[in-house]
C-alpha cells in the first residue's frame, strides 16, 4: 500500500515546504555526488545503514543518496525531506532502489507519520540544518515504537578552542544563510540525550578524513534508543 503522508502530528503547524534554498540545494545536489568518493562519505553511510530492519523513517532526505545503502532487511523506508528541489531528486533516486522508498513533504517538527509506527529513524546530516532541534528530536521519538533505534550521522562542534570559536561566529553570521540554515557548532549528541534517548557506541570522525581541519569536518556516527515504556 503506498505511503499517504498524514498532517503533522506534532503540535503547532509548521508548513511542509517551510524550508526553501532553490540556490543551496542545487549546489548540494551537484557537490554531495562527487563527495561520495572523494570525501568517503559513501563508506560512512554504508556503516550508518548497515543491520537495519524493518520499517524505517529517514529525516532529511537529501537527494536520497543514503537510498542505494539500506539492506535488504529493511521492508519499508519514509524519507522526509521539505526542500522541493531535493525531494525531487529524492524521488527519482528512491525509483532506482531496490528497498521500496516513499518519499514524502514534511518538517522534522511536525511529521507527517502516526506515532509509535517505525521500527528505526535515520538521521543523516540534517540535525545542522533543522530550525528547532528539541521539537524535532520529540518528534523522532514520537514516532518511533518503543525501543526502536536511531542512526545518526551528523556534523557539529569539534576541534580546540580557536575552532569552536570559529564555528560559534560563522553560526552567528553568514554560514546558516549561505548554507541553507545549516550550523557548525551545535552538538548532536547532547542534543540527542537531552532528548530523552539512550545513547549507545558513537565514534568522532573527521571529515574528510585526510587534509586541513576545517569548520564542517567534526562529524559522529552512532546509534540510540527510545527507551522502552
């Protein structure tokens, strides 16, 4: 049956196509490619995805360049992603999967899924981009059944003082208007707990993995838990 995406569950409205960078998407689009390969991030999504099962909802989709990643095990992906432009090409990547893939139009604070429906959530780079990381982090765990699992690989703060401080200014400045509201200094992990999740084994990584250190380069990959009720 396919998926038919809901209104938003969560509380307060937020607009399905909320989020609008026509310039930063496609400069994303046509950059996030090329960094498959030559960055690694391809072999990180592979660990991001790999052993997952069941029905699964993925925030942010991008240009569903984590679709070709998901194992066979998993019976049903929802990929969410509010920015036209990408979601188009969300759609006609999710066509060339084998894992059957929905994509629909919604906002990390306000999915459009019931509650307690999905077995894992994925979270791929998109906590840096999100206007509201609380509201959105509630909703992951609203509409996942208890005891399901996060996987996440995001970007944020990192380095010594002198480059916290860089990344805190950028944040303050032109990064999140250059960079579709992207973010270099929040901390997914506290967030993530903060949220009310149970963390489990995350490891620091850089990206890319060789070469100067730069703003965007502190990433994490890991796993966590709703708590059982």
């Amino acid at each position: 049956m396919p998926f038919k995406p809901l209104r938003p569950a969560g509380s307060g409205k937020v607009s399905a196509e909320a989020v609008h960078h026509p310039v930063f998407a496609r400069c994303y689009a046509r950059c996030s490619v090329g960094a498959e390969t030559r960055m690694g991030i391809g072999r990180v999504r592979e660990r991001l995805l790999a052993g997952l099962s069941g029905r699964v909802i993925e925030i942010g989709a991008g240009n569903g360049l984590n679709f070709a990643h998901y194992p066979g095990t998993v019976s049903e992906v929802v990929a969410i992603e509010p920015e036209r432009l990408l979601r188009r090409l969300a759609v006609e990547a999710a066509l060339r999967c084998e894992v059957p893939v929905d994509v629909a139009p919604g906002a990390a604070e306000a999915l459009p899924v019931k509650s307690e429906a999905y077995d894992a959530a994925v979270l791929s780079l998109v906590l840096c981009s999100v206007r509201d990381v609380p509201r959105a982090l509630a909703e992951v765990r609203r509409v996942l059944r208890p005891g399901g699992t996060v996987r996440f690989f995001e970007h944020g703060r990192g380095g010594g003082p002198v480059m916290r401080s860089v990344q805190r200014g950028l944040d303050a400045t032109v990064w999140p208007r250059l960079c579709g509201g992207c973010h270099v200094a929040r901390d997914p992990v506290a967030a993530l707990r903060e949220a009310g999740f149970e963390l489990g084994p995350y490891r620091r990584l850089s990206m890319p993995e060789k070469g100067p250190r730069l703003p965007t380069s502190y990433c994490v990959l890991g796993t966590a838990r709703r708590p059982p009720d």
